[in-house]
C-alpha cells in the first residue's frame, strides 16, 4: 500500500496545523475540518485493501456525496435535501460501475458556507442509517463492541445480557438516557424509512446481536432495559403566586428556551414543577461558563417563583412495556425501599415506554445492580402467607 494514497491529505493537514500554531486559535469550523483528516484518510486505506484482496471498491467522503447538514459546526444536523442527493450519486455509480461504497462516517457539508462539518457523538451510526433511508435498504447494520444493546450498562453490572428485540420508541428513549451502543439522532432515518436496524458485536460476529425495528411482541415483556444518565442538576420551582395563576409554566420554559439549556424529565402541577437539565447540553461547556449559567437560570426563575437546585443526581430510565407500569413500578419501589432509597422525581415520557426516577448519583449503581437483579435476575411472587409482599426465587 503505497504512500500516496493519503499523502496529499497530509500535506494539507501540516499547512492546516502550522495555521493553527500560528494564530494560536481553533475555532469550531476548523475543528471540524481538522478531525475529518483521520476519517478521510482511514477511508481511503480501507477501501486501497479491500482492492488488493480483490474486493472492487470505492472510497467517498460523505460530504462530496451529497450529505448537506446545518451550519452548527461540531454538532450539525442533517437535512432533508441529503436523501436525493446521496440516492442519486451512489445509485448511479453502482449502475454504471458495480463496486462496494467505503463511505466516510461522521461528516457532512455545511448548507450555507459549504464547510466540512461533524455531526456529533453517534455521527457514524447517523451517516450508516442515512444511507440507508436513501438506498430504500431492506436492512441496516451497526457494528459495535457488545453483542447489542444491553439490560443495563456492563460496567455497572458485570450480569448485563442483551436485549433481542427493540422498538424504535425503545431505542430512541435507550439512547437519550445514556445508552452508548445508540446516539438518539441516528435512529431517526431508520424509524422514518420503517428500516429495521441490527446491532452487531465485530468481536463476536455469531452473536445475534439486537433487531431494532417498528413494532415487536410485547405480551410477555415487562422489562426491556435499565439505563443511567449521571451528573443531572435538579430544580424544584414552586411559583410565588396563588393557584390558578395561569401561564406559569409557559414562562417558566421560556426561560430556559432564552439560555438555549435543554430539560431533560419534567413533573408538573398547576402552581409547581421539578425538572432535570440535560448534562449533554450544559456540561460540555466550559465549567466557569457552566456555574454562570446555572446561577443565571436561578435568577431569572427566582423572579416568578421559589427556586431549589439540586446537583449530583442521576436519571434511572427503566425502558419497558407500558401496559405493564403498575407492575414495574411496584417492583421498581419495593426494590428502592428495600435499599432505604428516596425516590426524589418520578415521570413518565410521552412515548409511554419509559419510566424515569431520579436519585443521588452515590445511589445509583447500587439502584442498577438491585433493579436488574429482581427485573432480570428473579422472579417475584406474591407471597400469599403475609398478603403485601413479594418473595424473590431464583428463576
């Protein structure tokens, strides 16, 4: 394998970087520009292999395909306008000369300033199923490093064992609540395209991995998964008005939608509200410009209502059948109590397929462990001989 296959990209990466020394500044635009060096590069050597085997294929950079993002740089969005565009060039390649497309994951290009731009954490999964709502595929794949997605995060619970089957609704809440195997966004084209997505482990190829699709049997399942989100801000607001005041809680978002800081869990009433601040959102920034924030957030709250903020708690998400909450729930509290745990937010998502408790993060690997064990682990009975508890046998 020669050299020259990404020597030119090298030499623009010195000049790129001895720019950077120079002027001594990384602005996000040129961050992206820098970390595509790495993908186009790996590309490309990958696609010069599959040659030498034998194997007829074609490198692409995704953002000379037709992947049209936003302008948010690092973080970008994309656009409708990339279906067609990638549909077309890889279709009519394909047409006139067969080969296997090694497409690079993660990049797009800007609509407005035609820059490369990333698209964020879980980029190359969202750039895998893109090109599968275009194609119109009867399948997508996601190769990872377990054998799908789990019943909870192995390095919390070493006893974690895959899940089957998913709903997209499943994955989607998965993922937004702190499952690394899926990133939210890249489940999107799939769901949209009704193309079922299969999970994979590269190092355990035999292993079934998990089957992501539109609907599933859900008549024996209770529990799908248990998934953590750590380091959440908690904030009780209680309005200083008396009941009945309306638009409250309109003001109250409004707040929150001026600061661009996403919430995470909502529960309401008419005259109060506890909610969690998306860590993702707030915490990437700068820890000065975190403490600002949220000083500023409890300012402004403070001007309409009584405000509590609770940092170090963690998000329990239990993932599982809806029709079955009372149960999940029984067991879920029966669990904590036994542990001497204080639930101190409790809700239920609008997809009806996640039940959300927030804790103290120095509870919350404790909660995991005990939860998968008597959701997963365990069968509880009704214990006929007291009348109000349950008795747990090994299954």
């Amino acid at each position: 394998m020669h050299v020259k296959i990404f020597s030119e990209h090298l030499e623009e990466l010195e000049l790129l970087l001895n720019g950077i020394a120079m002027m001594k500044e990384l602005t996000k635009r040129t961050q992206d520009y820098l970390v595509s060096f790495g993908e186009c590069m790996s590309t490309r050597i990958f696609a010069a292999y599959l040659n030498k085997l034998g194997v007829k294929a074609r490198q692409y950079d995704a953002f000379e395909i037709g992947f049209i993002t936003t302008d948010d740089f690092t973080n970008a969005d994309i656009l409708e306008a990339t279906y067609p565009a990638v549909a077309k060039r890889l279709n009519g390649d394909w047409l006139s000369d067969p080969a296997i497309a090694i497409v690079t994951g993660f990049l797009g290009k800007a609509q407005k300033s035609c820059a490369v731009t990333t698209l964020g954490r879980g980029g190359s999964d969202l750039t895998a199923t893109t090109i599968g709502k275009a194609l119109g595929l009867p399948e997508i794949q996601v190769w990872k490093d377990v054998d799908g997605v789990l019943t909870c995060d192995p390095n919390i619970y070493p006893k974690a064992e895959p899940v089957p089957f998913l709903t997209f609704d499943e994955a989607a809440e998965l993922a937004y609540f702190g499952a690394q195997v899926l990133h939210p966004q890249s489940m999107r084209p799939a769901r949209e395209g009704d193309i079922p997505v299969r999970v994979k482990n590269s190092y355990n190829p035999k292993a079934p991995g998990t089957l992501i699709t539109k609907e599933r049997d859900m008549s024996k399942a209770i529990l799908t998964s248990i998934v953590l989100k750590r380091n959440v801000t908690m904030l009780d607001i209680v309005s200083t008005r008396m009941l009945g005041q309306y638009g409250f809680l309109a003001k109250v978002f409004s707040i929150f939608e001026d600061l661009g800081i996403s919430v995470d869990v909502v529960a309401t009433s008419e005259v109060s509200v506890s909610l969690t601040l998306d860590p993702s959102k707030l915490w990437s920034r700068e820890l000065i410009q975190q403490a600002s924030e949220l000083d500023h957030v409890v300012e402004e709250l403070e001007k309409i209502a009584v405000v509590n903020l609770l940092q170090n708690r963690s998000i329990i998400s239990l993932i599982g059948n809806v029709q079955q909450s009372s149960l999940i729930l029984e067991k879920a509290f029966c669990v904590l109590r036994r542990l001497g745990v204080t639930v101190q937010m409790i809700s239920q998502g609008a997809s009806k397929v996640n039940i959300s408790l927030v804790v103290n993060d120095t509870e919350a690997d404790e909660c995991v462990r005990a939860l998968h064990e008597a959701f997963f682990e365990t069968k509880l009975q009704r214990d006929y001989t007291n009348g109000n508890g349950y008795v747990a046998k090994s299954s």
